[in-house]
C-alpha cells in the first residue's frame, strides 16, 4: 500500500455487533482498516471470522454499531438506506459466490441492470453492456440465460454486471468458491487484469490461498480482529 | 419503460402459474364485461329513450284493451302533438325460434310519435296505400332475407285472424334505417287497420297509445290530463313516459345492477386472494433475486415499485384479455339483445377495477419486498 496516497477506503474503530434472540454478538471488534485506490485486496480468515460482515460495511451493503467508514470520501455510515442505496449504484460494483442473476434475464439484460438506475439512453446503456461484455469475453453468449451458460461464465456474466457502471471499488465474495480450479483462476485472472488494466480497487474475500496469491495484499480475520498475515508472497 | 423487461420476465418466472393466473383473471373481466355489458346496455336503452313520448294504457292492467276511439280524444288533450294506437304483436316467421317483433301503427302518425325514426314519406305512402303492407327494419330484413315485394306469412302468438289461424300474410313495401329512431327502431311496422278489422276478437281496440307532447318539461302535467280526461269512465287509463314504463319493466325482472354487482363482486373478491397468493409467493421465491437487485443499488422504494408494477401489468393484461373476449361479443349482443352495450365506459370501468386490483394484491407482497434486509437475505437468512 501506498502510505503517502489517501485511502480510498478508510474504517475507524469498526464495531458490529447482531442480535440473535436475546444475545448480542459482537462479530468486529473496534477494527481499523485503510485500502488504497486501485488496490486489489484479499480479505482472508476461517469461517465466521467477519469477513463478509467486513465486506457488507465496505461495499455499504450493511453499517456499523460503532465507528466509521468512509469510502471514496463518503462517509457512509452516516448515509440513510435510499442514499447507501444510490451509493451503492454509483460506487461499488458486487461479484458473488453463487453469481445471483437474475434466472429469467439474458445475459446482457442482467448486466443492464446497474445501467437501469443511471440517466443513460437505451442506445448508451447497450454500448455499455456490449463492452463489459466484451470485456469478460462472452459477446457471443450476450443471448443467453443463467442455465444455459457454465459457471465460469456466469461468473464472467455477473463481473460484466458489476464493472458496467464503471464502479470506483468491487467487492468480491468468494468468486471462485463455487468454480473447478482452472475456471477459478480464469477469473481471478480477468478480476486481476480489471486491477492492474483498469485500476480497479477490488476488495476480494476468500478462503482459497491460491485465490488470494491474485491480490497485491492479503489481509487476515481472525474472530473479527486483523491479524498479522502470514508469509505469503504478493502478486 | 426501461424497467419493462425486468417486469415482464418477473411475470413470467414461472410460465405454467403465470398463464393459470392469467387465464382464471382474464376469465373474471369476460364475466364482468359480460354481465356490465348488459347492464349498461340496459340502462343506455332506458336512457335513449324519448323523455316527450307518453304510452297510455288502461289503468287496470297493460294487457287490458283500450277503444280505440280515446285516441282521438287524447289527441284534443292541450300539449298533445300526435297519438297513434299501437297493438304489438309478437309473431314468428317460418321457425317459432324466428321472433318478428311487429307493431300495427297509423301510419301516418308513426313519424310524428317516435321523433328520430327517418323513413322516406315514399314508404309510408306505401304502407298506406297496401292494407296488407310491412315496412321492416334494416336488421330484420338482413336478418331473414327479406326484400321489397316478399309476401311474408307472419305467426302471431297472441292475435288470432278472423279466418280462425293464427297466420297473418304481410306485404313488405319498404326497409327503414332504423337509425336514430328509439321506439320502432328494431321492428316490423304492420297498417293498424289491416290488423284490428282483421282479428277474430277485440276489433276497435287497442293494448296502448303512443302519444307524443310539444315540450318534455310538460310531460307530467299531460300524462295527468290525459288520465282525468277519462277517470271514472269504463276505460280508465294510465299514462307514463316510455323511459318509467322501461324502468318498470326492468324492476319486474328484479334488481339487476344489484345482481351482478353482487355476482362481480364476490368473483373478484374471491380472486384478490388468488392473485395476491401468486404475487405474494413470486416474491417469497424471488428473495436473494429482490435482495441483488438492493445490493446493485435499488432503493427499498423502487423494489416496491417493481413488485407493485408487475402486479399492475399482470392484472391490465390479463383485464385486455377478457375485455377484449367481452367486446367480441358485444355484436352478438346487440344482434341477439337489441341494445348498445357502451363499450368505452364499460373498458374504463374494467380497466380502474383492474388497477385496484393490483393494488389490493399486490400491495402485502411489495411491503414485504420493501421491508427485506438485503445482508439477511443474501445470508438466506
């Protein structure tokens, strides 16, 4: 990380605690954070560590009990649902584990959906799907359905959804968690070049250490702390 | 209308429910359209009709005989600007199912009595001058294939002729329009005398008399004046304007806009339960797709709107659908019926019930769609 650089994304003092039942559980624990801009970040850790909880506060999917966060210069734990909402749209794009298309869209219909909450034409909104769909390769698949298309490309479907709004940062969950190891790294691969090519900030989580060799540097959770990562070499 | 095709494919996640929903919906708006249609239509013939044109029966019962010589007396009656004896008849033409609604009139005073009927005064010559002679409406000509110079051997039901059948031999001189005209609009018009001289009873009499008034607004006072003019006689009589006879008529049938209120009512009731179970399950199933499409950055408003739009869409297509079925038929209804139905107020009305329909169903499952955590149901929590 560049420590001269101004943090794209910058977390103080993060506490986030649920409630299940009568028990408060507190899952982040007073938890500082700084990402730089084009940054490709892996956020590792095992099961239950926090790190989906981490990446919800990040991505202003969720917000913090206590602390803040601040992202691309907003500070979005002070942002109501609409305006997270409307921030979300310009700022973040997301890549899921298990893809979540849309089932009954095609292809370039599911990577319009970013487009839809933006002023642009018809005619711009489909110049800009048949990049990002150029992009990740799948011009020729623009056509299909989620179940006709294998994995890998759903997943190349769903990354040409969250880069086609042109996003400052991508949150990444597990994107290869449910990928064989050659498609895995087809996509780590593709996230990799929008870093290096784009220069894309990519928060990535994942429990695959070879998944997590693809980002510049590798954060580590542990029972929602940061921990000291270890030696790994960096990308 | 960017937002379209993410309606329309929510619709249509599963095909086989969708099309079951869409049939027993559409099927609920045929009945609407059907059963309004006809109220409509019944309530635009009543409507139509002339607000100067009195009948006058006896006051004893519609079915009892009036002389005909209190025509002439009506006619004396201040306010009065022509009367005309009428004896329907209702007859049938080769097959008893071949119904001829006829009407003996004068016929010179037939024009003067339904004021917007248009026939040529060639043709009312004709029907004077042929004591055996019909003049029939286009409809009916059509209907039957009837042209000027058939001889068509009319079977009445309810008047017998003097030579002991019920057969009536008729002439046809003319085909009138129709158009415009609201009393004999549909019928055949017969020469009054040909068929009171030629009856085996009841000669000289008459079942009612179309009496036509200079000025609407004094139709009331007339109708009273014609009926002191014969109170306490042997023939007392009844006088109301056409529009109170067909509302009365129509009350005998029974309180029909209650009826198919009621019927429509309970049909649609009974679907606010169908179609919101369908929306409310579509969203059920649809919950990490609702929860992505927060995550990409609709608002809890907008996802709502998404829910509420396509239970509006599903509800205005399926509404086309069995309007449209219903306004196929609206044809036949006037062939069979004889009445307009008025297809425009009937679509409006159809397509608002639609609308409220959407709301009503659609409303639960979009709060619910609304109110969805976005971290929760991503967790399938």
């Amino acid at each position: 990380m560049n420590e001269a650089a101004e943090p794209l994304i910058r977390l103080r003092g993060v506490i986030k605690r649920y409630r299940r039942g009568r028990q408060t559980l507190e899952v982040l624990h007073n938890l500082d954070l700084d990402v730089a801009a084009g940054e490709f970040l892996a956020l590792m850790g095992p099961s239950g560590s926090g790190k989906t909880t981490l990446l919800n506060l990040i991505g202003g999917l969720d917000q913090p009990t206590e602390g803040e966060v601040e992202v691309a210069g907003e500070e979005i734990d002070r942002l109501s649902g609409g305006q997270l909402a409307r921030w979300r749209s310009r700022h973040v794009g997301f890549v899921f584990q298990f893809y979540n298309l849309m089932p009954t869209l095609t292809a370039e219909r599911n990577v319009e959906l970013p487009l839809l909450l933006t002023p642009l034409s018809g005619a711009e909104r489909k110049r800009n799907v048949e990049a990002a769909l150029a992009l990740v390769g799948l011009t020729d698949w623009r056509k299909h359905r989620p179940n006709e298309l294998s994995g890998g490309q759903q997943q190349r479907v769903a990354i040409a959804r969250a880069i086609v709004a042109d996003p400052t940062l991508l949150v990444c969950d597990e994107p290869t968690g449910d990928l064989d190891r050659e498609t895995a790294e087809e996509v780590l691969g593709l996230l990799q070049q929008l870093n290096r090519a784009q220069g894309k900030t990519i928060v990535m989580v994942t429990h695959d250490p070879k998944a997590a060799s693809f980002a510049s540097r590798i954060v580590n959770l542990d029972k929602g702390a940061l921990v000291p990562a270890p030696a790994m070499g960096v990308v | 209308m960017k937002f379209l095709p993410l309606i329309w494919a929510g619709i249509w996640r599963k095909p086989g429910r969708a099309i079951l929903t869409l049939l027993s919906v559409a099927n609920a708006f045929l009945l609407f359209g059907i059963l309004q249609g006809f109220a409509s239509g019944l309530n635009h013939a009543v409507g139509e009709t002339h607000a100067d044109v009195l009948l006058t029966f006896s006051r004893v019962s519609q079915v009892e005989p009036l002389p005909v010589s209190q025509v002439a007396q009506i006619r004396t009656v201040p306010g009065v600007r022509a009367a005309t004896p009428v004896v329907p008849i209702i007859a049938s033409y080769r097959a008893p199912t071949q119904i001829v609604p006829a009407e003996a009139v004068d016929p010179k005073a037939i024009l003067a009595v339904d004021p917007g009927l248009t026939i040529p005064q060639t043709m009312i010559d004709a029907l004077s001058s042929t004591r055996t002679g019909a003049l029939v409406s286009k409809r009916l000509a059509t209907r039957y294939g009837w042209k000027v110079g058939d001889r068509v051997p009319l079977r009445a039901l309810q008047i017998q002729n003097s030579n002991g059948t019920p057969t009536w031999p008729v002439d046809i001189v003319g085909v009138f329009d129709g158009k415009g005209g609201t009393l004999f609009a549909n019928a055949m018009l017969l020469n009054f005398d040909y068929v009171d001289q030629g009856r085996a009873t009841g000669a000289g009499t008459t079942n009612v008399i179309f009496v036509r008034v200079d000025d609407p607004n004094h139709a009331t006072r007339v109708a009273q004046a014609i009926d002191r003019l014969f109170a306490n006689s042997a023939h007392e009589t009844k006088t109301s304007t056409v529009r109170e006879v067909a509302q009365d008529q129509i009350k005998q049938l029974g309180d029909i806009g209650f009826v198919i209120n009621a019927i429509v009512g309970a049909v649609f009731f009974a679907l606010l339960f169908s179609v919101g179970a369908l929306m409310m399950q579509s969203v059920r199933e649809r919950t990490p797709e609702l929860a992505v499409l927060k995550t990409l950055g609709f608002t809890d408003r907008a996802v709502m709107g998404l829910v509420m739009a396509e239970s509006l869409t599903f509800c205005l297509v399926s509404a086309a659908v069995g309007l449209g079925l219903a306004a196929l038929l609206f044809p036949v209804a006037r062939q069979t019926i004889g009445f307009d139905v008025q297809a425009g107020p009937l679509m409006l009305a159809g397509f608002g019930l639609a609308v409220v329909l959407a709301l009503i169903s659609g409303g639960p499952p979009a709060i619910r769609a609304m109110r969805l955590e976005v971290v929760d149901a991503l967790a399938g929590r």
